[in-house]
C-alpha cells in the first residue's frame, strides 16, 4: 500500500519493500528514504511533481464540479492516490533507481487515463434514480444555474452530466414536484403549451438557512 505526505513521497509497505529488494536488489534501494519507522520510501523529483501537480489541478475541479455521479466522483477520488501508486511500480519495474522521475508520472497518468474511460462507460451504464436525479436538478438551481419559470428544455438542452432528455429527467423534476420544492402549470404559447417549472422559494430559504 503506498501513502502521501504532501505529494513528495510515495510509500512502499514493508511486505512491498521485501519484494523489491528480492526482485531489485541493493541497487534500488539505496536512494530510498526511511519515515523513522522503518517504511522506506522515494521522492518524486521536481519535474515528477510538476506533472502530478499538473493533473491534480485538473482532477479536484472534476470531482468537486456536481457534474459527475457521486458512485464515479468516489471511484476518481481515489486516483489522487492511485497515480502516485502507478508511477512508483513503473518506476521500480523499470529499473529506475533514485526519485521517481516524471516519465513514470507519464506512464501513470497514462494508465489513470485509460482506467477512467473505463470506469465512465461502467458507471454511465448504471441506472441514475429518479432522487439523484432531481438532487442534480437542485444543485443547478442552487446555483443559478435554471431560473425561476424554466422546462424540462432549459435542462436538456444544456448537455448536462446526467441530465439528458428522457424519463430520468422527467422523473427527477417529478420528485422535486411532489416534495412541494418545485410548482409546474403549463403556459400557452399560441402553439404547443409549454410545460413550466416554478422554484418555491421557501425551499431555497430554508436549505440557504440550514447552510
């Protein structure tokens, strides 16, 4: 199992370490720190960081965005660590000795990248409930993102993450509806009615004040 301290220094457990000295000799392992207490670990060297910084920068907005469903947003949470993992076994799998050098943060971004397709089509496959829909819908309302008086329109025709048109969305607006946090009538056009949501304001008062 590897660990962070800051983005600095990956960590190798001792069971790992054994295996490393066994398979990699001395000569890997004579640059490796010691913590105090007795787990050796390697630096990242400054351009190593530099990338990991790099993706990290692009990673926290991802999953702090609302954009993603919460299964996927825990499963990319983790890849903060994952990375470092990946860049230090490509490191020591290819011989490397001393600080893990930007090429393995390559190979392990690589990797980082390969896996996430992956996991976006497995979870994009999973169905979406009617309540994570409608506390998608929400949080774009909370912020300002659909104004009072919108459609099921408005919405879809975004491109939001997870709300695209189809009966998840009308299930979600349905729910915000029969909570009494949504009010719907259907507004003449001349044309075709337009079915039109209301924000009850008293709902947005009180999660304001709950916050």
């Amino acid at each position: 199992m590897c660990f962070f301290a800051g983005i600095r220094r990956p960590f190798l457990d001792p069971d790992c370490h054994s295996r490393w000295t066994t398979q990699k000799g001395a000569a890997q392992c004579r640059d490796a720190h010691d913590d105090g207490a007795g787990i050796p670990y390697l630096r990242f060297d400054s351009e190593a960081i530099e990338a990991f910084l790099g993706y990290r920068g692009w990673l926290e907005p991802t999953i702090r965005s609302d954009e993603l469903p919460s299964a996927l947003t825990e499963h990319l949470s983790k890849y903060r660590g994952l990375v470092a993992r990946l860049a230090l076994i490509c490191h020591l799998a290819s011989g490397g000795v001393g600080p893990v050098p930007a090429t393995a943060v390559t190979m392990a971004l690589q990797w980082a990248r390969y896996l996430e397709a992956h996991a976006r089509r497995a979870y994009g496959s999973l169905m979406v409930d009617s309540g994570e829909s409608a506390r998608t819908i929400w949080r774009r309302i909370e912020k300002g993102d659909l104004r009072d008086g919108f459609t099921e329109r408005d919405i879809y025709g975004r491109g939001w993450a997870n709300l695209h048109k189809g009966s998840r969305l009308s299930d979600g607006l349905k729910l915000l509806v029969e909570c009494d946090w949504l009010a719907v009538h259907t507004r003449q056009t001349g044309g075709r009615p337009s079915v039109v949501y209301n924000i009850n304001p008293k709902a947005l008062g009180r999660l304001a004040g709950a916050a």
